[in-house]
C-alpha cells in the first residue's frame, strides 16, 4: 500500500485474511505512508516519507519500495492498495532532472493556489512512475488495486497520480 492511509489499509487486509483462515496465503506486506501514520503490526514492512512536501527521504524511500514490489513473482497476486498521499510519497523523476528542481516544482505546484487535478498533471509529466509508470517495476499481472480517494471530484486517475493503469 501507498499513501497517507496505507499501513491502516495494509494492516485491515491482512486482518481480513488471518480472520477468514488464509494467512498461509497471505505474502509479504509492506506500506509507504506519511510520517507518524503507521500502526503497531508485525509482519508488516513500513516505510514513511514526508507529505504534502517531498524530500530527498521520499526518493531514498521509493527505491525501497520499488525494490519490495520486485521481489513479487510472475505467478504471485498483488493486492494494491492506494490512497490519497501516495503523489508526494512515490516519487521517481525523469532521468535527466535533478531532485532540487523536482523539489522546487513541488513547492511552487503546493503554493500556487492550482486545484489538485491540474498540480497533478504537472506532477504526471515529470516523474518515471507516475501515470501507470509504477507498472514497470511490477513483474506480475495478477493484480488487484483498491483506490481510496479523497479528491472533491472522485477522479480515481489523479489519486496517487495514476501509480498503476490496469
């Protein structure tokens, strides 16, 4: 899971399986969410990054995600689970950009006053990952996404910017 709700979300599904019986079908868990947002659950890998600012963190700690969802096989299920957030949190810019501009893109997006759906496509047009990119780094097809949104028009594309089009 990413984004400001994920280790709540992570930990309710893997709740949801130990319950029904299936945690011998469960598989490695593991959340990116804001700061001072996890919960107390074992067996549940937890990363935090800064929100709504990025920072240098959030790279450091996108490259361990990305390195989590690798670890997927071609055969295994992915449950995805996705909310609100997950736009500052998961980030990977274009390759020739360096971070200080990202950054500075970022903070002059939070502080012009623009709505989100518009901050976000600006977002969409200079990061690896977003606007279905994250979908390079899943080997399986088998996957499952739940979108929590929390943006006034419900546009499930903006949240997270679109991490994976299915």
């Amino acid at each position: 899971g990413v984004g400001k709700a994920a280790s709540y979300e992570v930990q309710a599904l893997r709740e949801l399986f130990i319950k029904n019986g299936l945690q011998d079908k469960l598989g490695h868990c593991v959340s990116y969410t804001k700061i001072n947002h996890t919960v107390e659950e074992k067996g549940l890998l937890q990363f935090e990054g800064t929100h709504p600012v990025i920072s240098a963190e959030n790279l450091e700690k996108t490259s361990l995600f990305l390195r989590e969802l690798k670890k997927i096989k071609n055969q295994d299920c992915l449950f995805f689970l996705l909310s609100g957030g997950a736009s500052s949190l998961l980030e990977l810019p274009l390759k020739q950009m360096k971070f200080s501009t990202l950054r500075v893109i970022h903070q002059d997006l939070l502080a012009s006053g623009m709505n989100i759906n518009a901050m976000n496509q600006v977002r969409k047009s200079i990061s690896q990952i977003k606007n279905g990119g994250l979908r390079n780094y899943i080997p399986t097809d088998n996957i499952i996404q739940f979108i929590t949104c929390d943006i006034p028009n419900a546009d499930l594309s903006d949240v997270g910017l679109s991490l994976i089009h299915i």
